[in-house]
C-alpha cells in the first residue's frame, strides 16, 4: 500500500485503534514512520474497511506466516544463514504486538518450523540489524530470558541479506523493543 491509497476508513481505524485518538500522533506517524503504520494496517480487519482490500496475499490470520519477507521481497530460506547471538542484533522496530509473539513463542518451544529472522549486517559496527522478523526475534529473545540463559550464549539463525536498511532507520536494542497488547 502506497500513502496515496490510505482512506479515510484507514486513518478512522488507526486513529481509534492505535493511536488513541491523537491526531497528531497520526499525522507524526504518516510522515516520519510510514513503514510502521504499514505494518500496524496489516492488523486492520476487513470488515472495519469494508471499501478496502487490506489482506496481504502472504497473510494467514493476524500475522505473516511464509518464508516471503515483505519487507524486501525475498525468499528468506533461500539465503545464506549466520548465527548471531541475542546481544549483537539491533531492531529496526521499536513496537511488536503480545499476541504474535506469543504465537511465535508456542511455535518455538513446539519445535515447529519458523520462518528465519532476516538481517542484515552493518557494514560500519558489524552488529545485525533485522529487517524482517522482529515478532519472531522478540519470542525468541523472551524464551531466553524466560530459561534464564544468559543473553551472550543465546543465538539466533538469521538469513543475511546483502540489502542493507533504508537511510535513517532507528536502531533499538531488544530490551529497549515495547510489546503491546494486541
């Protein structure tokens, strides 16, 4: 979705579902953070659009659940992957919804088969700044605070793109990542 698209019926759900009425807040959002607010439409549900078409054509409930990642188009299982411990990755983002990854956590301690964290490295400190993943990272790094391992002996598997992150992205450390309910 592209900023021209947003409707009217898009502007009422975020104003009332996540930004709690403030308009400026929105309008903040839709100049400085527009990846964000796009990520927060992917929640919106059809019927509190009805004159709009939201669902992404890789989105199964309320989250995304494919090897594809939205952020650059490609095929995460298809890339080379790196073991990164918790401690050398950096957020792109800096909100991630409880109810995802809480879905992620069960996913892990099931052994289920997860789609790959995607990270890119940074060229200037070496650390790993994911792109695509930050639900998936986030239940990852609560299930090791939860087994009470220390953060430096905890790894993630990443699939390292070469696509680096867009100019002016904020970096956040995973403690400094705020979990909303949802």
């Amino acid at each position: 979705m592209q900023k021209h698209e947003l409707t009217e019926h898009h502007r009422q759900w975020l104003l009332a579902e996540e930004y709690q009425y403030n308009h400026q807040a929105l309008e903040a959002g839709l100049l400085n953070e527009w990846e964000y607010v796009q990520e927060l439409l992917r929640f919106c549900p059809p019927a509190a659009l009805p004159l709009v078409q939201l669902e992404h054509r890789r989105q199964r409930g309320s989250f995304v659940d494919s090897p594809m990642s939205i952020e650059t188009e490609e095929n995460v299982d298809r890339l080379p992957k790196k073991r990164f411990a918790l401690t050398q990755l950096r957020s792109t983002q800096w909100i991630v919804f409880r109810s995802v990854v809480d879905h992620y956590k069960r996913q892990y301690r099931q052994r289920a088969r997860v789609p790959s964290v995607l990270i890119t490295i940074d060229p200037h400190t070496g650390l790993g700044c994911v792109k695509d993943g930050h639900h998936r990272l986030t239940a990852q790094y609560e299930l090791a605070l939860e087994s009470e391992t220390s953060l430096d002996h905890c790894e993630v598997v990443g699939a390292v793109t070469r696509k680096g992150v867009r100019p002016g992205s904020m970096f956040y450390q995973l403690h400094e990542m705020r979990v909303e309910n949802r």
